[in-house]
C-alpha cells in the first residue's frame, strides 16, 4: 500500500489495527474474506492509498456472530460506533483525530458474496499476517463492474475505480466471465464494450482529479491524470474478442 502522508498516517495506522484484530481472532479470521482496494493494496496490486475496509461473509448464518465479535472488537480497540446499518454489516467508527483530518473508519461485511467470487489465503506482507482473500481474477471483475455499479446504485462516479482497472489491466490480470454474467446479465465481450462507452461519456478530468489527488503522492498522481482515461479504454479495446 502506499505508504500514508501526514494527513493520513493516523486513518492507516487504525485501519491497519483494526484489521490485526479480525485476522487474530480464530472466527473473524476464517468467516470474514478480504476484498476491494485496501485488500488489493495490502497485496501489492495497487500502489495507491485506500480507506475503507471491505469483506464478504463466508456465510449467511455466521452473520450474527460476526457482528457480536466486531462489535466486542471495537469495544476493546476504544472505537465508536458512529453509526451502523441495522440490515447489514456496515460501520462507520469513530476516533480522535486532529482538525479537520479524516477521523471515521467505514468497515463493509456483505453477506450474499456472488457465487461466482473466488478466494485464496494469502500473506498480507505489510502486517505479517494470513487473510482468506479474493483472487486476483475476482478482484478485477468486480472493479470493472464497480465503476458502473456504483453510477446505477448512487448516480456516483469513483476515479479510483478507473485507476484501479487501469492498473490491473496494465498488470495482465485475467477476469472471471462467469462472474460478469452473474452480475451483469452479459457476456465478457459485451459488458466490455458497455464499460468502454460508460468511461468515455461519463469520466471527466474533475471526477479523475478530485478523486485521486489524495491517494496518489504527487508525481504518480501528475504523471497519470491526464492519460488515465484514454489509456484505460486503449487497454479494454484489447481485451475484446
């Protein structure tokens, strides 16, 4: 992950204690799967910074238990609850921070992962621990889907979630086709061509600078910016057969 400026050197340094403590407790450990762009970070896939924590249930039934044990977790690291859905497995934790720097950790357990998601246990070299996590074909089908999902859901459009495409596109990275029919209805070829017209028509400059500015130290931020866009599409039209 890319290592934090001033100004988030405190979030990193709760995120980073938060998620020992889920990968030190024997349940958590092996009930809860590491995802998203932290989890990529972590893994070395990305070099950006990330601030939320992301994670899918292994199952259903363990939904209750999970919550207890997170919520005693919390507990014991000092953290408040800000606030937390009463339908799913979402947290928005409080901590002491200095003027008007970040001071809320958002913490996401989804528990109907897609059936098509694949996971391994990896090494988190950073903190010297095991997480069951998705693959790296899993990981990148669901950031293609993001960027899309996330304008249908919300009328929101993330610049990370192009970065991120663009540099597992830039690493090779295969993606899963059963998991784009599971979540899009469509074949690889087809969702691929949708998601190059969706960049082209709705990714602005702005969207690109606002989002990323602060997750990128500056040079990689301004070396990027202004290609990031036209080279992610180039790298998609490749992918289509």
């Amino acid at each position: 992950m890319l290592p934090a400026n001033k100004e988030n050197a405190l979030h990193k340094s709760i995120m980073i204690r938060v998620l020992i403590n889920i990968l030190d407790d024997p349940f958590l450990s092996k009930s809860l799967y590491f995802k998203g762009g932290t989890c990529a970070s972590m893994l070395g896939y990305l070099d950006r910074f990330s601030v939320d924590l992301d994670f899918d249930i292994k199952s259903k039934k363990d939904q209750s238990t999970v919550r207890t044990k997170l919520e005693s977790l919390f507990d014991n690291l000092q953290l408040t609850i800000n606030d937390k859905s009463e339908k799913v497995i979402q947290y928005y934790l409080k901590y002491d921070a200095l003027g008007k720097s970040r001071n809320t950790l958002k913490i996401d357990a989804v528990d109907s992962p897609f059936v098509n998601n694949m996971y391994e246990k990896l090494i988190l070299p950073e903190i010297n621990r095991y997480a069951i996590c998705q693959t790296k074909e899993t990981l990148f089908t669901n950031k293609l889907v993001a960027l899309v999902d996330r304008y249908e859901k919300n009328k929101s459009i993330a610049g990370r979630d192009l970065y991120d495409i663009h540099s597992f596109l830039q690493q090779g990275f295969n993606y899963n086709e059963k998991l784009i029919v599971e979540r899009r209805g469509v074949n690889a070829n087809s969702y691929l061509k949708f998601l190059i017209d969706f960049i082209d028509k709705n990714i602005t400059q702005t969207i690109i600078n606002q989002d990323l500015n602060y997750l990128l130290d500056y040079e990689k931020f301004n070396a990027i910016r202004k290609t990031l866009k036209q080279e992610t599409i180039t790298m998609l039209q490749t992918r289509i057969i």
